[in-house]
C-alpha cells in the first residue's frame, strides 16, 4: 500500500511541474550520518521539497498524517538537511506531508501539507 502512494504521489508531482530527484533515499553508510529513509525529493522553481507519503486504505490508525508526529518531523529534517550537504544543494529543503486516504475498491484522496517544521 506504502509503494503504491508513493508511485501515485510521484506521478502527480511530475505532471504538476516537479522534477523527481530521488526516491527512497538513505544517507551514506558513514559514521554519525543519520538513519532513515526520504519518500521522495522533488525540485521545481529552484526549490528542493521532500514529500513524506502517508498512505492508509482506511480509518482503524487514525488519519495518515497523524503518523508523522514530532520525532518523524525531527528525523526528516535532519535527513532533508543530509540529503542536501551529500547533493551539494544549497540550503534546506522543505518538508510537506501527502496522506493518501486510499479505501480498496475506490479511487485514492490526497491531502498536502506543504512545509512543516518541527520545534
């Protein structure tokens, strides 16, 4: 099901203009480099944003996005500002969440919550 959002979600950033730079990306295998895993890095207009896919065929785990709470937001930024020194991109890509409500049987709903930050 998580595969299948994030193909969904990467079509629809493409044909919206985005330029998908990476996919499934993990930092290098070197001492202190963080741990995790980036859905997708997109660019357009100059502008480098992670999409973080939350995809759920139904309500029993609350809503997809709630899945991403305080200490996931953390991880992706650290792994966002990773991604960046190891591309050599200058400055801090923004982190959006896409949850994909995605009931079996019918057609999938996408919500986008663009840039958010963690304290």
């Amino acid at each position: 099901m998580g595969r299948a959002g994030e193909e969904l979600i990467a079509g629809l950033l493409e044909r919206s203009g985005w330029e998908v730079l990476h996919r499934n990306w993990r930092p290098a295998r070197v001492p202190g480099a963080p741990c995790g895993e980036l859905d997708i890095i997109a660019s357009r207009d100059g502008r480098v944003t992670v999409f973080e896919v939350k995809t759920r065929s139904g309500s029993d785990y609350g809503h997809p996005a709630e899945a991403v709470g305080a200490e996931k937001l953390r991880r992706l930024h650290v792994l966002a500002r990773a991604w960046a020194r190891e591309n050599r991109v200058p400055g801090v890509p923004a982190v959006d969440v896409v949850a994909v409500h995605w009931p079996r049987g019918a057609s999938p709903r996408v919500e986008h919550v663009a840039s958010v930050g963690w304290l």
